[in-house]
C-alpha cells in the first residue's frame, strides 16, 4: 500500500474529506500511539489518545496548514498525553517514565512553562538557552535528548536504541542537563 504525502492528507483537511483521518491514522497512528504508550504506559489510554488527536486535528486544519503533518500530530498527541497524565496522577504522584524525566528537567527548569505576562519572557530565554544547548550538542546526544525529554522513553530503550550502555546515556544525559542548568544560570534565570 502506497502512503499519500503530507501535503495530501493536509489538502484533503482542507476540502473536509474525511478520507484525512483515515490516511493520518494510517501513516501516523503508530508512532502517535508509541509517543502515548511512552508516557501513559496504557495501551487503552494510548488509543484513546490517538482518537483525541485526530478528531484535535480535524478540528485544527483548517485553518492550520502544518508543513509538517507527523510534527503536529506528534506535538498534538503529546500534549494531549500529558494533560491526561497529570490528570490520572494529580493526587498521587507515580512512577513511570514521564515522570522521571520530568523530575530530572526540573533539576534544571524549576517551572519553565509561563503562568503569567511576567514569566513570558523568562520562558524565551529558557527557549532560547535550550535550542543553543540542543544545536552545540552531537547529533547522537541530541537524539537522546530529545527520545528522552520529548517522548519519555526509558534510559534502557535509548540504550538499545543507540547500541550505548545504559550508564553511558545516563552521563550524557547528565551532562547535558549540568550544561542546560548552567546555561540558563548565566542567562539570570532563577532556578
């Protein structure tokens, strides 16, 4: 079966054929539902969220015309795990890979994520530092940066993934985030 391009499946969203959801899930719907799994670690939960994210998606495109349709339905479905996430654990805090990358950021961004007008324009910064902390980076430390602290995989799956120890990923991810800490502590962001 031949996949349609991008620019086809967003061109049918914007002739609200329903055909779209049906090609989105079809080229895009196992890696969203490995982006949920990562972080939810549900399987029911996982699907559930690759339903959110088209029915997010049709509702989004138009207007939205995404250059790149596995980016934003990537970033839909995250968001969407998360939130979910939290929710589910909002009382009790527990375990799971998300949230032990996101324990191990906030050694470095205590609440990176604007509450308010004043706190915008420290989140730039924060932006800023991190995209010249991810662009000194190796191409290798950079992708276990980002499997990491954008689709929460576990330190084993980066390892295996790589051909790399798990201590090894567990340094460099170290020395990343002491460089990220000290970088946005040169910058005058509070930690």
């Amino acid at each position: 079966m031949i996949m349609m391009q991008d620019e086809q499946i967003v061109e049918l969203y914007f002739q609200r054929n329903e055909r779209a959801l049906l090609e989105t899930s079809d080229k895009y719907g196992n890696y969203c539902k490995t982006i949920a799994r990562n972080i939810l670690h549900d399987e029911e939960s996982s699907k559930e969220c690759l339903n959110d994210t088209l029915y997010q998606s049709w509702n989004t495109i138009p207007p939205t015309r995404p250059s790149s349709l596995k980016a934003y339905v990537g970033r839909i479905i995250r968001n969407l795990s998360l939130n979910r996430w939290e929710h589910e654990h909002a009382v009790k805090r527990g375990g799971g890979e998300a949230a032990l990358a996101y324990e191990e950021l906030g050694e470095c961004i205590a609440d990176g994520l604007a509450k308010s007008a004043e706190q915008l324009e420290e989140s730039m910064v924060i932006r800023d530092v991190m995209d010249r902390i991810l662009d000194g980076l190796t191409v290798q430390n950079r992708r276990i940066f980002v499997r990491r602290y954008w689709y929460c995989s576990s330190v084993k799956e980066i390892a295996l993934a790589f051909g790399l120890s798990e201590n090894s990923v567990t340094k460099s991810l170290s020395r990343i985030r002491n460089d990220l800490r000290n970088a946005l502590e040169k910058a005058g962001v509070v930690l």
